[in-house]
C-alpha cells in the first residue's frame, strides 16, 4: 500500500505516507471531475494508506505484522466491518495460535522429506498424471527445486515397487 521496503525507516514511512495520503485523500481530489464511484474508491485507498500507516508507524504492532503478516488493529474500526468480522476474529485468535513466518519455516523443516511429503507427493503424481508443473500447486511448500528431488526419492521408488505408474 505504501509501496516501501520492508525494512523502511521511520522516515521513509512519513514520507511514503505523506506522499501517498496526498494522491488519495478526500479534500485534496477535484470532485467535478471524479465520479461518485471514483471517490468513494479514492476514499477506501485513503483509509488503507492511513490503517498501513498507523500499523507499520507503531514498533509493536509493526513487529507483530512482519511476524504473522496480520494487519488487523484492535483500535480501529476500518479493519473490521459492522458486521461482527471483529467478534469472529477475536473468537478465532483465542482457538487458533496466530501462525508466525518462524512456526511456518519450522514446518517446512519437518514436512520437507517426511513420509507426509511423500505421501503427498504419490497422490498428487497420480492425480495430476505425472505432470510435475501442476503438482507444484497441490504439494505443499513444494517449489520447482522440489521436482527432481521428489522424482529420485519418491517418484521412481514407487513406479518399480509398482504403487505408482
């Protein structure tokens, strides 16, 4: 939204921000030429720049959003409709740990190479018909790195003991 690097200065974050509440902001856009629709879209991206703004402005909420990715703010009304999203979120976040890039990279550690992999990798062979290219959006964290790995390791086993053809 505010189109700046990830590891941004609090300087560049202003000024990303200034730059950007400018184009879109409300008061400062010529209405006689803009539609109904364009302002009130103008309006949203407004508000986005202002939601991304606060979140990446505040170190806590800053860390917590590199960590899960996650920009909702308890203290703000524009992440959370009228509709109750904010009360179902908040029953959701106390069932469901928030899951961090660090719980994500551990995973992988564990899946990559395991017999879930493998099996993973057997059903979708099957199911995508030994197209390798289509099962890299079925397996999981697979990447185009994983293919010849996974045609030594599990492909040509399973075809010579005959589970796979």
């Amino acid at each position: 939204v505010l189109t700046v690097p990830r590891d941004a200065t609090p300087s560049q974050l202003r000024k990303a921000y200034y730059k950007k509440a400018l184009q879109y902001h409300p008061d400062k856009l010529d209405t006689s030429i803009l539609s109904a629709e364009q302002m009130e879209q103008a309006k949203a991206k407004f508000q986005a720049i202002s939601l991304a703004y606060t979140i990446l402005s505040d170190e806590e909420k800053r860390a917590e959003y590199d960590e899960s990715g996650d920009l909702y703010d308890d203290d703000d009304d524009l992440s959370a409709n009228k509709s109750g999203v904010k009360q179902w979120t908040d029953y959701f976040k106390n069932i469901f740990p928030t899951v961090t890039t660090a719980d994500i990279d551990a995973f992988e550690v564990k899946y990559k190479c395991s017999d879930e992999e493998e099996a993973d990798v057997l059903k979708y062979y099957e199911k995508c018909r030994g197209d390798l290219n289509a099962m890299l959006a079925h397996v999981m964290l697979s990447s185009e790195a994983d293919k010849e790995r996974w045609v030594t390791d599990y492909i040509k086993p399973a075809i010579v003991r005959g589970h796979v053809k």
